[in-house]
C-alpha cells in the first residue's frame, strides 16, 4: 500500500492555515509523541513529534522510505534523489555531491553570491524603506541558483515565476506541471551546449560528473534541476526572511551582530532551528515497525515534523526562545541520514553572505511602526510574507 498524495495535499493545504503551530507540536510531544490520524481516504498516517523519534526515522533509511516523495512532487519534478532508497540513491547522490561540497562552492562567494545580493540592494539602499520579502529575500536564492547553473540574466525573472509555479505541487497540479515542462524545454538547449563544451558553471559539473562509469541520464539530470532550482531557492529564501525577522524583533541582538559579525553563524544555526523553514518531512514503512512505543504497520505513511523536533524541550532548554548565544547543538534543518540536504553548504553561505551585506548596506535598520508587525507563517513551509523595514538611505 502507497501513502496518498491526494490525502496529503489536503493535509498540507490544512495546515497552511494555522500561523503558530508550536503550541499544538508541544501537545503533541507531550500527549500523543506518535500520533494516528485518520483522514476521509485512508487510516495509515502517522506523525512523529519528538526529536529522539524524528532522528530514528531519517536516519533509518532501510525501513522509512523516501519513496512516496514520488507519488507528492514526483508528477511535476519528474525522478529526483528525494525519492530514491538503498544503492540508486547512493549512485546518484554521489553523482552530484560532487559539486555540492563547501570547498567547491567556496568561488561562488565572490563571483556570484556577493555581487547578486548588492545589485539587489543597490536598487533598495538608496529609498529609506522596503519591504525585504518582495525586493529582496524572495528573488536572491533563485537568482543565484540561476548564476550558478548558467543561466542568462535576462532570464532570472521567468527562472523565479517557474520555481514559484513547480512547488504549488499537487495544490495546482496543472500550474505546477505546465512550469515544469517549461522550465525543462527552456533547460534543453543548454544542457546541450554544456555537453558539448563544459564551462566552469554547476550544470557543467552535473552533466560530466561521473561515478564508476556512469554520468546522470537526462531523466535523472532534469528531475534533479527541477528540484534544485525551486526548493535550494523557496527553503533559502525563507530562511532568509526568518533570520531578518529574527534580528528586527530582537534589536539588541541586532546591534550586537552589526558590530561583530562573526556573530553571524550563530545566528544562522540558531534560526535553523528555531523557524526552519521546511517543517515536515514524508516517509513510509517498509516493514511493520515500532517508533516511540507505537506499532506502524508496513505501508503506513509517517510525517516526521522536523519543526517540532527542533523546539522539544527533552532535546534544548528553552526550546521557543530564538537565543544565538545557546550553547550549540545539531538541529533537523537539513535532516539527517542519507536524504540530509545536499544544498545546506550553499543555503549557510547565501545566508551568511546576505546577511552581512544587508547590515552593511542598510544602516540603521528597524521595523517599519506603519505596518504589522513582522511574522512567520505557514505550513508546511514556513516564512514571513512581507517584512517592511525602515533604514537610513544612502
């Protein structure tokens, strides 16, 4: 028996209406740690909340599959590493890994992350106001998937509408689909060409990467752009947003790291944990199993919520306070076991490079009385919509 992906859009789509759920997590944690539910099409679904229980499932590949990530987004991102198990997605992981290590994305710093984020704030710096959700934190990450990948400036735009379209998912699977295949034909012609002449762009690296003979095919390699440009740009995007929210609530905090900013990575794994941007990740048993004391029977879909693992109090003090100065410990940002997150490398470092350069290029930046104030919203995806912000022009 497969999870179905039409439950869990309803699920999700649920859910999106619900501005805070860490209180009903906490309940959760404390009342039901592995919780049943029963929906209108099935009986089979279990959510995990606590983080011992969360941290067993990832990392437990063999009996949690990843592979009913192919009945969610498999319809509009085609076959992706998401959903692969056992030795097909170690041969394909190790295919693209490659051009994911921290040493091979350190030259993107400085030839496109840095100058990607100030063209963006050479257009804001000079007003006095913005809203950073719209003129910046939501076009950043995707413009720079775009750079790296090869893509022509002028085309960064459409890049952004088509990685919006593609997550909609099974919300709206003929929006979601059509971008999909757009974004796939615009791909094609340049695929090609970097087959033919390899540059010093990602897509040169993804289409010569080899491992023990074998290059992606273009099924694999495609499934894998789709994934990369919409969900490496919305999770960093968000992420982006939480972390100036973060700051612009908490000003002392902010003071102290405009004056010292290798306060920074602090403040990026602190945010990580305490808004992550993704919250829930799927799965389904390949065997009966037994997780906190809870029977799951083989082919039950299990939703580990990696949000809530990341504010259970048995795991950090204080857990709901946002404190950059905690003494350090792993988080489930990224997940963990063999799906963790190939891009975290990449999203730590258009955080950190971002940050800076908006506390550098916006002085005095504050919360704008003349709107709400800044929140974050949203499941299964989490982030501010809007973050209106005064500073002083220049």
């Amino acid at each position: 028996m497969h999870a179905d992906a039409e439950e869990l859009a309803e699920l999700y789509t649920a859910l999106d209406d619900v501005d805070d759920p860490y209180p009903m997590w906490a309940e959760g944690r404390r009342t039901q740690p592995v919780q049943h539910t029963v929906g209108a099409r099935r009986d089979d679904m279990y959510v995990i909340h606590c983080w011992q229980d969360v941290d067993a499932v990832l990392r437990d590949g063999d009996t949690f599959s990843s592979r009913i990530n192919d009945d969610t987004m498999g319809p509009y991102m085609g076959r992706t590493i998401l959903a692969m198990d056992g030795d097909e997605h170690r041969a394909y992981r190790n295919l693209v890994a490659r051009a994911f290590r921290a040493s091979a994305l350190e030259r993107w710093e400085g030839e496109v992350i840095g100058p990607m984020v100030n063209d963006l704030l050479d257009e804001i710096a000079p007003k006095g106001n913005a809203d950073l959700v719209h003129d910046l934190t939501a076009r950043f990450p995707v413009q720079v998937i775009a750079a790296i990948i090869g893509v022509p400036l002028e085309d960064y735009d459409q890049f952004q509408v088509w990685a919006d379209e593609i997550n909609f998912g099974p919300r709206d699977p003929k929006r979601s689909k059509a971008a999909s295949q757009a974004m796939t034909s615009y791909l094609e012609p340049i695929v090609e060409e970097r087959r033919r002449s390899p540059r010093g762009d990602l897509l040169s690296d993804l289409v010569t990467a080899e491992v023990d003979g074998h290059t992606l095919d273009d099924d694999h390699l495609y499934g894998f752009l789709r994934l990369l440009i919409p969900a490496g740009a919305e999770t960093t995007f968000r992420m982006f947003g939480n972390s100036l929210v973060a700051l612009l609530t908490h000003p002392d905090v902010l003071a102290e790291v405009t004056a010292d900013r290798s306060l920074l990575p602090n403040v990026i794994e602190e945010t990580l944990r305490w808004e992550t941007s993704v919250t829930m990740v799927n799965r389904e048993t390949t065997q009966d199993v037994d997780v906190g004391g809870c029977p799951i029977p083989k082919g039950a879909g299990v939703l580990a919520l990696v949000g809530s693992a990341n504010r259970d109090d048995l795991h950090y003090d204080n857990p709901d306070e946002w404190d950059p100065h905690r003494e350090p410990k792993p988080h489930m940002a990224f997940g963990t076991g063999i799906h963790q997150c190939l891009g975290m490398h990449l999203a730590r470092l258009e955080l950190r490079v971002g940050l800076d350069a908006v506390l550098s290029r916006l002085p005095g930046l504050r919360v704008d009385p003349g709107f709400p104030p800044p929140d974050i919203r949203g499941l299964p995806f989490r982030s501010p919509p809007a973050l209106h912000v005064l500073f002083d022009a220049g």
